[in-house]
C-alpha cells in the first residue's frame, strides 16, 4: 500500500529515487539515509499532539540520539508517521518500538 500522507523531504530537495521508506539512499560512513521524509512544514504548524521532542535513546544499546527539528516536529504532529528511526551508536535504522524519548519511559511513536 503506498504512503498516503503528506510529505517533503528534510533537505527540500527532489528524492534521488524509490528507495524502501525514504527518499534518498544511504550514506555509507554514517549509517543513516542522505535524506528523510518529514511532513511539510504547513502540516507540522497545525499543532502537536504529543509533546515536541528531539532526542530519543536506543534501549538496546543505550545511546541517545538527537534529530533535526523538522524530524521532530513530524513525530510530535503524527506519532506514528515513522515505522523505524536511526540510531547513532548502532549506526542502523531500527523499529520505532526499540526506543525511548530521552528523559522518559515513554515509547517513541505512541
């Protein structure tokens, strides 16, 4: 089933291609996509429904990680827009599930 919500990608620019859930490929020194889908900044605006955070920890590995405002504000807009996201320790994207916003016990994505 193709995604149907709004997106744009975090840099602004065109995605490189059909890569599985995201629009660009991965950089290979660091582990993480060259970009990311994010909602645009007119939905993002509409308000938050869960608190605006931008640092989560892995709970398998122990390592926080700290994203760009507009990945943040994606998930602080729609929980559950995003299935996995990267860790900096592991240098991997993993499910959602795996991670807790910094600070909290709380599950990243609910």
């Amino acid at each position: 089933m193709p995604n149907t919500k709004p997106r744009t990608t975090l840099s602004g620019r065109a995605p490189e291609g059909n890569f599985p859930g995201a629009p660009a490929s991965v950089d290979e020194r660091t582990g993480m996509n060259r970009d990311y889908w994010v909602l645009p900044e007119e939905e993002r605006a509409k308000g938050f429904v869960r608190p605006f955070r931008d640092s989560y920890v892995h709970e398998t590995c122990g390592t926080e990680t700290k994203m760009a405002a507009p990945l943040a504000g994606t998930y602080a807009r729609d929980p559950k827009y995003y299935g996995k996201t990267f860790c900096v320790g592991c240098r991997a994207h993993f499910p959602v599930g795996e991670f807790v916003w910094s600070g909290t016990d709380e599950k990243v994505g609910s």
